[in-house]
C-alpha cells in the first residue's frame, strides 16, 4: 500500500490544478459518505483508539519514570497517539476514496474542464 501525505501526490488528482484538485475532492467525499456513512465511524475509531493509547502510553512512561509534570507527560502521549490516528485515517480514507475520484473524474469532466 502506497502512504499519500498530500492530494497532490494521489494519482487520480496529481494532474490538477489545486482549485480543481479541492472540487474534485470534495464531490468523491461527498459521495463516498452519501454511499457508505460508515467509513467516517471506522476513521473515527481510529483516531480516538490511538488517543487513547498513546495517552496510556503517557501514563505508562510516567509511572516507570516518575516525571515532575505528569498530566504534560499524559498528554504529549495522547497528542503523539492523536497524529498516528489521523494518519491512519486519512490512508484508510484515501483507499476508500479513489474509487469516487475517479468516478468523479469521468462523469464531470467537462465541469471539471470549465474551472479554472
């Protein structure tokens, strides 16, 4: 599975400016959450798992180590474990979403041509 950091580097959006890239992106989310609400849940667990993980994982480590600022130690594990979630969702998302990218791309392209 190929990891995407950007819109840009998606293949179905890479020849787009980044106005049309935006549209085009959002009309496949559109559609992707209209179709299957649940892939919003799924992104959603995932961020608030791994919250909570690396929030455990903070308190963990203060236990072990006994630091003189414990709640800041909690919480630079859940903000850790919060950046892991939202990676995580936005690769699940993104493999969910290519489909209506490219649906999108076809059925509107002379939309799509028009933007400028």
């Amino acid at each position: 599975m190929k990891f995407y950091f950007v819109n840009s580097q998606i293949p179905e959006l890479a020849g787009l400016t980044r106005l049309r890239r935006k549209l085009v992106y959002q009309c496949a989310l559109q559609a992707l959450l209209t179709e299957q609400p649940s892939t919003m849940t799924v992104c959603s667990c995932w961020l608030f798992g791994c919250i909570l993980i690396g929030a455990l994982a903070g308190g963990l480590t203060d236990t072990g180590c006994h630091f003189s600022h414990p709640i800041l130690v909690v919480t630079v594990g859940g903000l850790v474990g919060a950046l892991i979630g939202v990676f995580i969702g936005t690769q699940f998302l993104t493999a969910r979403l290519r489909p209506y990218l490219r649906r999108v791309l076809e059925e509107r392209k002379d939309e799509i041509a028009r933007i400028s």
